[in-house]
C-alpha cells in the first residue's frame, strides 16, 4: 500500500481574474428589437 502527501500552498498575491466581456451589444439590440415591436403594437399612442 502507498501513501501520499498532498501540500497546497496559496499565492502571496490574490487571484485575479480578468473578464472583459462586451455583451452591451446584445442588449441594446435586444432593447431596439423590443421596442420596435412595442411602437409597431402601439402606432396610436406614437
């Protein structure tokens, strides 16, 4: 039978994780598309 030694260190500085995501995009084409919508439903009150 073997054994083992598992050693876990932590870093001296935080982990930092970067994530840079554009999703404006998305959601302003989103909006444009349900507003489009919304007017187009709703030709009277525009």
């Amino acid at each position: 039978m073997l054994g083992g030694c598992v050693q876990i260190a932590t870093p001296d500085k935080p982990i930092e994780i970067n994530l840079n995501i554009n999703i404006k995009q998305e959601i302003v084409y989103k909006l444009d598309g349900d507003a489009k919508k919304l007017i187009e439903q709703n030709s009277g009150i525009f």
